[in-house]
C-alpha cells in the first residue's frame, strides 16, 4: 500500500502548479491516497471505510470518536436526492 510520501512525489502533485505549498502537497496526497484506496466501493462501502478510517486516527491521537457533539456523530451517510423521475442515492 502507498504512503502519503509515495503520493507527495507523484507526478499528479508535482506537476500541479496549485500545489507549491508543502501543507497543500499533503492534503492533496492524502486525498489521492483516499481515492485510490475507496475505488471500486460502493457509496455504503466508502462512508463506512471513511467512519471507521477517521475513528482510527481520532484514537491514534488520543482523541475519544465516542465524543463526538456532531449530528448522527459525525458519521458521513449517503445522501439521497429526489429527483422528478426517481430517487437516487449520490
């Protein structure tokens, strides 16, 4: 599996020009590393991959994810959109 450093010297980033910061290099190889690693999953799949990513690092930092104060705790859901035909879920 890539590291972030992997994905700071990815050509993507390194030939981006709205990437000359080193902190905009790091949440732009943090995304990309995300996006590969949620490929191919489903909506359902992706936010409970993302929950339970985000829960790891708030432990690994000795942040307690159980105390939380968001709506439904934070957790990202799928969102479902009505549209004049059906509903779909994004």
């Amino acid at each position: 599996m890539k590291t972030i450093q992997d994905y700071m010297t990815d050509p993507r980033i390194l030939n981006d020009p709205g990437c000359d910061d080193i902190l905009i290099r790091e949440i732009h190889a943090a995304r990309l590393k995300l996006q590969d690693e949620t490929a191919g999953m489903t909506v359902q799949e992706r936010c409970d991959y993302l929950n339970n990513k985000a829960r790891d690092v708030l432990s690994s930092i000795g942040a307690d994810p159980l105390l939380v104060s968001f709506p439904d705790g934070g957790k990202l859901r799928p969102r479902t959109v009505q549209s004049r035909t059906k509903e779909a879920v994004l």
